[in-house]
C-alpha cells in the first residue's frame, strides 16, 4: 500500500478552476503533495497546490512532460490531450479516470454511440458531420423539428446546445459535427454521482433535482434529495451504477438524465470528475463529493455517500451588463441567514453567466431550504466594480 499521506507522494491535476481548488481542499485535509496544470496564471487552483505550472491542457507535450513528474494523474476538466494521457499509462503513471474512459466521453456523438451499444437508456439521435449534413437530413426526414442540437466537441454551461424550433435557427449554428436529439419532454432534470475505484469499489449518492436558467441553460438550483417517488430514485441509482460500469471509470462519474413524463429515466450525458450537480455534497453529505473522487482514484476505502441534511446548492454567476473586477453584493446579508455558505472560486474577473461560485442552503426541511435558497438567490448579486 502506498503511503499516500505526509510522504513523497505526488497527485497532479489537469485544470486549475474551481472543481481542481475544491478537490485541492481535501489533499489539504491529507497532506497530499499536488501538481496542478492550467493556461491561466490566475487560475482559482493557484493559491491551494504545492506546484502550479502555467500550460496548455491539449498540448501533448505539456500534458505528458507535467504526468511524469508526479505518482497519480486526475483532471477537473475533460478537454485535456488523451494521447498523453495513454502514453503516461504505458509508462507507468496511473491515469483516473483513464484515457480510454475519457475518449469515450469527450465526444458527445461517441459518448452516445456508446449508450446505444450499452443498451443504456438514453434519447433518439442521429450524427451530423456538419451543418450542411444537418440541412440535408431535415429536408430528407432524418430529423424532425423541434430538436436539440449539441455540437460534438467542447460543450458545457449550456453553450455548444441549443433548441432549434426553425430553419432559421439552423442558419446561426455553427459549421461542425454535431448531434440532432429528439426534444424529450420531460417532468425532471436529474443526477447521479457515482464513485468507483480501482478494485470495482461503487456507490451512488442520493438523486437530485436540478432546476434550470431559461435563458442561460445553466443550473440554477441543485436540490437533494429530489423531491420524486422512491422507486424513480432507485431506478435512476441503478441506471447510474450501470453507465458506471459500462465506462468501467475511476473516480466520480456525474451522470445527468431525465425524467420522462411516462418515468422512464433517460441519461443525457455523463461528466468523468466532480460536477456542478454535486456541490450541495460539500455541507450536506457525510463525505463531499471531492474527497470521495480523492478517495477514489487512490483506492482508498470509498465514504459514506447519504446526506446527513436536505441540501440545496444555488450557483452564483456574473449579473447580466457587468464585466470586470468582480464585486459580491449583499454577500454579508446572506450570511446571516440560517445554514447558508458561500463558496467564492476565486476569479477576478466577472462576466455575465460566468461561474463565480456557489451557496449551499442546508435545513431539515427541504421546501424551508428552498425558499431561503429563492432568498438567497435574489439578494445576491455578482456584479463589477
């Protein structure tokens, strides 16, 4: 066994954001030593690592050169160079989740393939190589308005989607591969966090509910538990544990579904490394979800995973027409209120909808920690100097 703790041991993170600063808080609680490599100077993981080096995720050279300084590879962001990351394995590093795991997902058109080949419930889709193609399959009936359009590559925070109603929101999309998804009507947005470890170790955490910024297409509200029927629950826990064993991942695999009107469960997509939708877990759960990634991936026995409170996370992002040196209003207003937490990531700059962190709402009493989440919600602001 090695001795992780107090010792020569190195981890080394691919990313320097928040979900890398709130993982570095847990090897902070250890006494890890912690690598960390982002192309920002500034970036939010800068002040908690033992070593930060500036460099770029996607270049081979960097990535690899960073792996083989350090005992354990993870990332907090999927878009880092894989073809590093295998040749690392190959020599020895240990990669979670690995590299194969994250070609799978990196994709979203091959991360769907793959469902279907699993047998994995998800939506109907059909893959375009570009927008030409798209245009094509319309016109022959491949694909039928209203639908979701997701590009293939470089998604997230509701960018590289979109609802596409008309043949004149077709023409604003960009030119690349993309995905045309049935538009599911659906009574909930749900996840699951599963946690597994080299030794086929897994849990899953309690199923939560998100609610979502229209416009934005951002989470706006995380709620655990998810006010749902126990055997919906159950049967998104078991759908969860299945994708993690299909992906056969290391670590945390947030798995985002939904919730049909008929409830059937669908998954949407999958996230390899702690995610938004398990924030609530830092006050709510016997063992936050960034210490069980950490767990995990150094196949340590995995926590307890149930919520010791109903928890509710609110995200905090940039108020729409403010830009620049960030400013948080009213925060001491919403710190006086009962079992409320911010957690400020640490970026300068705000823009709007940019993530500037999070509040968690813990109570008893989970429609009493909704409403003061709606409180919270129109107290604070993220705006700039």
């Amino acid at each position: 066994m090695t001795n992780y703790f107090s010792s020569e041991f190195k981890l080394g993170i691919l990313g320097g954001g928040q979900l890398g600063k709130m993982m570095l808080y847990e090897t902070r609680k250890y006494d890890i030593c912690t690598y960390v490599l982002d192309p920002n100077p500034d970036a939010p993981c800068r002040i908690a690592c033992d070593h930060f080096q500036q460099g770029d995720l996607m270049d081979y050279n960097t990535v690899y050169n960073f792996g083989k300084k350090v005992d354990v590879l993870t990332f907090e962001i999927e878009t880092v160079n894989t073809k590093a990351l295998a040749q690392l394995e190959k020599e020895g590093i240990k990669v979670y989740p690995n590299a194969a795991t994250l070609e799978k997902i990196q994709n979203k058109g091959r991360q769907k393939l793959f469902y279907k080949k699993q047998e994995i419930p998800t939506a109907p889709f059909v893959q375009f190589s570009n927008k030409a193609h798209l245009a094509e399959g319309i016109t022959n009936g491949k694909v039928k308005l209203p639908f979701v359009w997701k590009s293939t590559q470089g998604g997230y925070d509701g960018k590289g989607v979109s609802i596409i109603r008309t043949g004149a929101d077709i023409a604003k999309l960009p030119d690349n591969e993309c995905i045309a998804e049935k538009l599911i009507d659906f009574k909930n947005e749900l996840a699951v966090i599963v946690v597994r470890n080299p030794k086929g170790e897994i849990k899953t955490y309690p199923v939560v509910e998100m609610e979502f910024h229209p416009e934005a297409n951002q989470v706006e509200y995380v709620i655990c538990p998810a006010r749902i029927d126990n055997e919906i629950a159950e049967k998104a826990r078991a759908i969860a544990e299945q994708v993690s064993e299909a992906f056969e991942h290391v670590g945390l695999l947030a798995v985002e579904m939904f919730q049909t009107k008929d409830d059937e469960i669908l998954v949407n997509e999958v996230a390899p490394r702690p995610h938004n939708s398990g924030h609530y877990s830092i006050e709510a759960s016997y063992t936050n979800q960034f210490e069980q990634h950490i767990r995990a991936i150094l196949d340590l026995p995995l926590g307890a995973t149930e919520s010791k409170v109903a928890g509710i996370m609110v995200n905090l992002v940039g108020a729409e027409g403010f830009s620049g040196n960030v400013v948080y209003e009213n925060i001491e207003t919403i710190m006086n209120m009962d079992g409320v937490t911010p957690h400020i990531y640490g970026k300068k700059k705000t823009r709007p909808f940019r993530k500037m962190g999070h509040v968690t709402i813990v109570n008893e009493d989970i429609s009493e920690a909704r409403k003061i989440a709606e409180k919270v919600k129109n107290t604070i602001r993220v705006i700039s100097e």
